[in-house]
C-alpha cells in the first residue's frame, strides 16, 4: 500500500509548509504532494527608525528596539504568508513611486522564500526515500519553476504524468479558470482544456492515477464560494452572501471522461470535503494557511484504487 498525503494554499506561510515537509514522518507518508498557491501575497515593509524598527501589521502598528523583537515580527509575519523586507523611510518613498521596482523587490523576496523552503526540504527529506512533488496554483508566478527545479528532493510536478508508485500515477494541472483578481495563471475554459488534456495524453493509465488539478469541479460542493461584482464585493441575496458554484467546467469534464482514482483540488479555502463524481472521490482539503494551521489529506492506495482516505488538520 502506497500512503500519499496531500495539502494545497499554502500561501507563503511557513509553518505550514514546515508541517507539510514533517507529515512525512508524522503520518508515515511514502509520497508527500503540495498543490498550488504556495507562494504569499504581499511585502511589509520594516522601516528603519531612530533607535530602533516599525512597521503596520492588520492595522497594528509595531515599535521594534531589539533585535529579537524584530525577528519575533519577521516570524509573525511569515506565518501569515507575507514577505518581511527591513528598509528605511527613503527607499519606501522610492518604492511608492515606481510600480516596477514594488513587483520586482516582491518577485526577489518571493524566489528567496521558496529557495530558503527548498533548503529546508533537502535537509529534512534527503536520503529518507520519500518522494515529494510540487505544483504551481493559478495565483503563483512561473518564474519560480527553476527555483524548484533545481531542488534535489521536490519535484516539480504541473503539466506532467510523475509516478507516486509502480502502479499509480498523478497527473498535476495548476492554472485555473479565470477569476475576478486575474490571477498569474488564470486562463478560459478552453485553454485550461487543452492544458489538462496535454498532461493527461502522458498518463499511462489515467483510471491509476490521480488527477491533482488546482481547481476544483465545478458545481462538485467543493467550489462553493461567495459571488463577487465587478468592483470585488460580494453580492448579497437577502442581506446575505450569494454562495455560488466557482469551479472549472473543463476539469469536471475531464474527471467525468477519464475516471481517475482521485482528484485532488484547492483554490476554494472554505470550500473543504469530499464528493463524487462517477467513481471518483475529488477532496478538497482546504486551507488556513494564516492561523499556522496545516490542512491535508491521506489516502491509501492499492492495486489501482483508493483503499481509504482521511481528511486532516494540524
């Protein structure tokens, strides 16, 4: 039997991936599988002050005088997800008034982020024989595939067949369909067709695998969602949210054609459980990523089916 654990959106957040690379050991996983969205969403600034450091958190500001508060800050904030840049009052200023250097500093701390995680997975993961796979999600920048790439122990696994055994295989797809934000890798319902059919074309045996799109089926209850208007609000159906169905036709339509093992989906944080369609379980762990709180999923394969599985979180 094959033990796969699963986790998704992640977001930058470092003690969740820490927990992502220690669930090799914890739940005695042969394959470790991170689904996309795993780089965070914005910079805080720590700005050099007279005697010490300050910086605004969720509207709280921070005086910092010592070098240990400043790095209790630091850890704050990457367990948020966020990138911490120490900087002063002249470079801000610089910063506000170039938009290219804003996207090229967040890109810089980005690549560093997930280089520091691809150190950190070498040394906990190396020689152990655990084989560990990364894809991209539709919010994350391609030019953090080399970084990747040149791990020895995580493999990159979007647009790709990879074996998790010598009978099953996972086939990974993390661009999604197009969101309000217009996301990195958003793309139309039919060129996310074609993407996953190209990675499905070099599965062996699609029914043994497992299908690891980032986005869920759609209208499969795991795409559930709060509907937004053209300004990003939600809308409201009686004074409250309008839930809505938010997930891909394409990746549906490839679950319902090829019938895979599983398909294991993100994107929709609150959107976590378990469906069918046709003999296909699709999971959706789910994500709280900010609260420093893993949430994956275990399944036990054997002779080219799901033997159980476990929703969990940690």
């Amino acid at each position: 039997m094959t033990r796969v654990f699963f986790a998704t959106d992640i977001h930058g957040s470092d003690p969740a991936f820490f927990k992502f690379l220690n669930a090799a050991e914890h739940y005695q996983a042969d394959a470790l599988v991170l689904g996309g969205d795993i780089t965070g969403k914005m910079v805080i600034s720590i700005i050099r002050r007279p005697g010490g450091w300050e910086a605004n958190l969720f509207e709280h500001k921070y005086v910092l005088e010592t070098e240990s508060e400043l790095a209790e800050l630091e850890k704050i904030i990457r367990t948020n997800g966020f990138y911490p840049y120490r900087t002063t009052e002249e470079e801000v200023r610089d910063l506000e008034a170039d938009p290219e250097k804003v996207d090229a500093l967040f890109l810089r701390l980005m690549k560093e982020s997930v280089a520091r995680w691809m150190d950190v997975a070498e040394d906990k993961l190396k020689g152990r024989g655990v084989r560990s796979f990364i894809s991209l999600g539709n919010d994350d920048r391609d030019e953090i595939i080399p970084v990747i790439e040149g791990s020895e122990v995580m493999t990159y696994a979007d647009g790709k067949a990879v074996w998790l055994d010598e009978l099953h295989e996972m086939v990974s797809v993390g661009h999604g369909n197009m969101t309000p934000w217009h996301c990195p890798r958003d793309l139309p319902e039919g060129q996310l067709a074609e993407r996953i059919e190209a990675a499905i074309s070099q599965a062996k045996d699609p029914t043994r695998a497992l299908f690891n799109f980032h986005v869920p089926p759609y209208d499969s209850e795991l795409d559930l969602g709060p509907q937004l208007d053209n300004q990003l609000r939600p809308v409201l159906v009686g004074g409250q949210p309008n839930i809505v169905p938010l997930g891909s036709t394409a990746v549906r339509e490839a679950i319902e054609r090829y019938q895979p093992l599983a398909g294991l989906h993100g994107h929709i944080h609150e959107s976590r459980g378990a469906s069918k369609i046709g003999r296909t379980i699709c999971i959706n762990p789910g994500s709280e990523y900010s609260e420093g709180i893993l949430r994956g999923v275990l399944l036990n394969l054997r002779d080219g089916q799901v033997v159980s599985y476990q929703l969990i979180s940690g």
